[in-house]
C-alpha cells in the first residue's frame, strides 16, 4: 500500500510540475502569447508592416486634396488671397507633418512600403524637413502672419515636393511603371500645381510682387 501512495504522489508531482512548466496542448509559446509576450511576429511588428506607411501617404493626399477644395472655394467667394489662406493649414501645414510621421516615426514602414535599402538617418531627416516647413505653416496661420509668411512657405514646399517628384519618377520609370504609381504620380503633382498657383496669386493680390 505504501509503495501505490508513493507512486500516487509521485504522479501528483509530475502532473503539477507539467501544469506549471507547459500548457495542455504542450506548446510553450501558446502561454507566453495569452499572458501579453511578443513571441516572434506578434507585438511591434505593426511599426515595419508596410500597411501603416501607406494610410500615411493616402491621408497626406486627402489631406491635400481637401486644402486644394478649400482653396478654390476661398478663390471665389473672397479671392486670391483667402483662397492661399484656406487651403494652407491643410495643404501645407497637416501634409508637412503626416509626413513628419510618415518617415520619422514609422521609417521603418516607409522603407518596407518603398521597397528601396537605406540609412535609417536619411529617412527620419526627411521627416524632420517636411515636419519642419509643416509646423511653421500651422505656427504661421494660427498665429495669422498672413500672406508675408504664406506665400514663401507654400512656394518652399512647393519647390521641394517638385523637385522630390522627378526623383520619385525617375525611379519608377525605372523599375516599371504601374496603375498605382502612376494615379499617385497625377495626385502628386496636381497638388503641387496648385500650391503653385495660390502661392502666385496671392503674392499678386497682396502686392508682395506685381507681374
């Protein structure tokens, strides 16, 4: 009789021992995934998904789209001037610093969404460049500089998205031309033509420059 509790005892231990040591279905990693770990794939995979860069450019877009909208609506009901003043927040300011977000917080998914291998320095400086005009632009309206500061940071922006987009299409062109590319690519520089254009208007209006 002894020697059946003894073993009995033993077989308590082993169960016990195997409760706290594996679960049931004797996955180790199973326990690990439902008390929050990070096994391989799991948390923080989301900064390289490719998924999170691609939300940021189309919400530049949008974001673009919607200050271009505005500014043709401010053209014609109050002029040149209030059309500058009503696309800019959107147009420059919130695009500067989406951007910002785009290649200096999740660099990572921008490098994995644009296929290419750098630095991560070149990157995130290209972020604090776009954050950097982006500020000023919102700091510049909110504090309403008017037309004086209006006008040079949308031209600078402007000159800088224009000369960012011939590299973007030499590239393309190289490695193929698609149907994104291509209605990114038309996007692009609708937005930067009309920043052109409220830029220019709104200097004449304003008597900063007369052609």
């Amino acid at each position: 009789m002894e020697e059946e509790k003894t073993g009995s005892t033993n077989g308590d231990l082993t169960d016990v021992e195997r409760a706290e040591g594996e679960p049931a279905n004797g996955d180790p990693t199973k326990g690990e995934q439902a008390d929050g770990g990070s096994p391989a794939g799991g948390a923080g995979s989301w900064w390289k998904e490719p998924k999170v860069s691609r939300f940021l450019m189309l919400s530049t877009y949008v974001m673009g789209g919607l200050g271009v909208c505005l500014g043709i609506y401010g053209t014609i009901a109050d002029g040149a001037m209030q059309g500058l003043h009503y696309a800019f927040p959107l147009m420059v300011g919130v695009v500067g610093i989406l951007s910002l977000l785009r290649h200096s917080v999740f660099w990572e998914s921008d490098i994995a969404r644009a296929g290419v291998e750098t630095e991560r320095f070149y990157v995130v400086e290209l972020g604090f460049a776009n954050g950097a005009i982006g500020a000023a632009a919102l700091i510049a309206f909110f504090v309403n500089w008017g037309a004086k500061a209006e006008v040079p940071l949308t031209l600078v922006y402007a000159i800088y998205l224009a000369l960012a987009f011939f590299l973007f299409f030499s590239r393309a062109r190289s490695a193929g031309l698609d149907g994104g590319k291509i209605v990114a690519m038309v996007m692009w520089l609708l937005q930067v033509g009309f920043m052109f254009y409220f830029a220019v208007a709104a200097s004449v209006a304003d008597e900063l420059w007369s052609l």
